[in-house]
C-alpha cells in the first residue's frame, strides 16, 4: 500500500483507531511467524480486548505490505463471511475482505502441499476476472458486470493463524482476529469453464464439493449476497475511502457458497460445477 493510501486510510477512520503504529507492526509480524512457522498464536482480540474492526484492516494491510516489500505481487481480492449465518455466527452486519497473492496461485488438477498450511479447509466460489478498473463509491452490480470480463469457477484454501479459542481464557476468536488474518487468505485453485456474465444467471451456478470421492457440501451461488456481483460492489464501495479500487486484471473472488470442509494430508478434492466444469485437486 502507497503512503498516500496510508494517509487515506488513517483518514477515513481515524475515530476508530485505538491500537498505535508500533503495535500494529508488531501483530502483523507475529502472523508473519505464525505462518511460516504453522504455529497459531492466541486471538488478538482476546489480548488487546480495545481492538476495533478498524485496526484489524490496519493489521492486515501492514501484514501484506511486508509480503509485496519481499516480492509478493497483488493476484487479487477476496471477500468472506458473505452468508447470513456466518455473519450472524461472527457478530457482523457485513462481509470481510482480504488480499490475494502470487505465491497463494494453484494448478488444478495437481498437488496442493499440505505444509504450506496450518489447517486448511475448502470452500467453492465463483472468481470475478475484472477487464476494467472498478472504483468507488457508489458501485453498483451493474457497475460489476460491465466491468468484469468474465466468471470462472474457483476452489479458495483458507487457513488460520490464529487459534479459534484462546486456551487461556476459553474466549473465542472474533471478528477482528480474522480481519487481521487477511480474512483467513491462504491458496487458490481456478479452472472450468469461464464464461462472461451477461451469458448466465450466476445466482443458479451451483457446484457440488467432494472430498475422497464422498459429497460433503452442496450449494448455489445465490447464497452470497442474493448475488456474488453484489459483494463485488460492496468491496469497491468499501475501499474507496481509502483510496483503493479494484484494477483491470484483477482476481476477486466472490465469497463461498458451501460451509468450509477440512482437508487432511492426502485428500483428493473435486468441485463440480456442472457445464462449467470441475476443479479437482490433492494435498500432497
């Protein structure tokens, strides 16, 4: 992130910081560690109980800047906690968002190494490939559809680094924690069939998620948001105070539509999409 988002982003929400710079550097390293060493650390929440959704993002974004200053390049975005329930489970009225990387980018049909993670779980979605720069505010879906090339079916690997309950106090992880976990962000499988968005409905793209063979998870895009193109719009809205926007050639994923299903060491995955095709894949 430039210095002048840096500055936007202080101004946009300066009422809502409560932890200081140097605090927040601190935490992002100590994610940074904890996921090259496959060690959760305790929820920052529980310790640093004054922590606000704000200073969350600021957590994330500091993570992420040390990933570019060390060649990591931008693949694109992500957008979860897009159901009803989730939200609900998580407190929140709205969804979360993170940033997606070069080195998180996996080829379907091959081996996913399980060490790279700490315990990753599954989820299916639908992956906006953007041919025009979309930026807020007042983004609209249509706004989404005009400017996104087309849609392509996608597997997300999320992971945490932070525990989901601290062992000190029993408290669970909350909403911060996994902002500041860059929304949980870990792998990314594309495949299928893209296809451009005035060509379907994508609120009736379903997949069927299977893991050894077994269906686990079932599901219809319309379960993120009515429609995924509105959480698209909701992310471009959501960064414009902070003068960011989602740029042509971008990845942004939509938000799942099936409940995450674990993975474990030698697991072979397979999302089928139907007509647009299946993304299969192992942990190796």
């Amino acid at each position: 992130m430039s210095a002048e988002n840096t500055t936007a982003l202080d101004g946009a929400d300066q009422r809502l910081k409560t932890l200081d710079p140097a605090l927040i550097a601190s935490l992002a390293a100590e994610l940074d560690h904890a996921e090259k060493a496959r060690r959760q650390v305790r929820p920052l929440s529980v310790r640093y109980p004054e922590m606000t959704i704000a200073d969350g993002y600021r957590v994330s974004k500091h993570w992420v800047d040390t990933k570019l200053a060390s060649g990591r390049t931008v693949y694109g975005h992500k957008i979860g906690l897009t159901s009803r329930a989730m939200q609900q489970s998580a407190g929140i009225d709205e969804p979360d968002y993170g940033t997606l990387l070069d080195d998180m980018v996996f080829e379907p049909g091959g081996d996913v190494p399980f060490d790279r993670f700490i315990s990753p779980k599954v989820e299916v979605e639908l992956a906006f490939v953007l041919g025009k720069r979309i930026e807020g505010p007042n983004v609209s879906i249509f706004d989404v559809l005009a400017a996104t090339d087309y849609l392509i079916p996608a597997v997300e690997i999320i992971d945490s680094r932070i525990l989901p309950i601290d062992p000190e106090t029993g408290a669970r992880r909350r909403i911060q924690d996994t902002i500041s976990d860059n929304a949980a962000n870990a792998g990314i499988i594309i495949g299928g069939l893209p296809i451009r968005p005035d060509k379907v409905d994508m609120r009736w793209i379903g997949a069927m998620l299977s893991r050894n063979g077994v269906i686990e998870e079932t599901g219809i895009a319309a379960g993120v948001l009515n429609n995924p193109a509105n959480g698209i719009a909701w992310l471009a809205n959501r960064l414009a105070p902070w003068s960011q926007a989602l740029d042509a050639g971008e990845v942004v994923l939509g938000g799942s539509f099936t409940r995450p299903i674990e993975a474990r060491p030698g697991d072979v995955f397979s999302a089928d999409f139907g007509p647009l095709g299946t993304i299969g894949f192992r942990f190796a």
